[in-house]
C-alpha cells in the first residue's frame, strides 16, 4: 500500500521570472551567483523555482528587487506543477545537482586522510562549511549527504585514532 495520501497533490513552489540587461554585466551574474547559491531549479531562461517556504520566498523577492533596480523585470509567484511527475523531476534535479557537490566534498576529503595533521584538519574544517553552505539549498537531501558528512568527520583525530586501534 502507498504510504502517501492520494487525493496529496504537488506541493507549493515559489518561481521567479527574471529578465535582466547584458549590459552591464555585473548585475546580471550577480543575480545569477545568488539563485545558484540557493540552488534552484532552472524551468527555462529567467525562470527559477524554489519549494515554497518563508525563506525561500522572501530570498526571491530580494533578489526580484535588486534585478529590478539593476533596470530589468521581474516577478515571483506561488504555483503548483499540474502533475505529481513535473514536481518530482524538479525536485530530482535539485537532489541531483547536491548530490554532485556531496561527491566532490567527499572526494576532497578522502584526499586530506593523507595529509599531516595540521594539514587534515584544516581540510576539515573548510569542508565542514561547505557542508554547511551546501546544506541550505539542499531540499530534497540525497544518499550522499550522509556519506559526504561521514568522510569529513573521518578526518577528525579522534575518529582516526579510533580506526586505527
């Protein structure tokens, strides 16, 4: 039997609809540093979704006045996909996208295991901010989450003296 409700439909997105100059530039990839920051799904050119919560809605609305103010146009809506199908391939997307940079987190810190001390820890403590900043666009959390924490915190001296007792 399916564990979720069947009359449960797709849930609440917020989406913004951008169009900014190319010239100047900067504005233009400074919008796009921060919607990659808050890593969102790419629908189409100038249209970006987010699950909708009190924050992502509010970090769109921002980011809809500074490409406004930079001379373009923008709007932010709530909507639903029509289909369970749509809302999950987005959301397979987003998962996707983390799960890449899990991987890479996790490859980096197999490579620090090797490193002196010093060194090692260091290494752990960038990734664990990158975890971190990782962590809050990811909304659909993958595998590789768990994996990617579990490799960073190897690095820490007592989890490695503990492996080599």
């Amino acid at each position: 039997m399916n564990a979720e409700p069947a009359a449960q439909g797709p849930g609440e997105w917020v989406l913004l609809s951008y169009r900014i100059p190319r010239e100047p530039s900067t504005p233009r990839i400074s919008v796009w540093r921060k919607l990659k920051q808050l890593g969102v799904a790419q629908i189409s050119d100038g249209l970006v979704a987010l699950p909708a919560d009190a924050r992502t809605r509010e970090h769109l609305d921002w980011i809809a006045e500074e490409v406004v103010e930079a001379g373009g146009t923008a709007t932010v809506w709530l909507a639903r996909p029509t289909a369970r199908a749509q809302e999950h391939h987005l959301a397979q997307t987003m998962a996707q996208a983390r799960a890449a940079e899990y991987r890479a987190v996790r490859a980096e810190a197999a490579h620090a295991r090797s490193l002196p001390e010093p060194e090692r820890l260091r290494a752990m403590r960038r990734l664990r901010t990158q975890l971190r900043r990782i962590a809050r666009r990811d909304y659909f959390p993958p595998p590789e989450r768990r994996t990617a924490r579990e490799a960073v915190e190897a690095l820490h001296p007592d989890h490695t003296e503990q492996e080599s007792a």
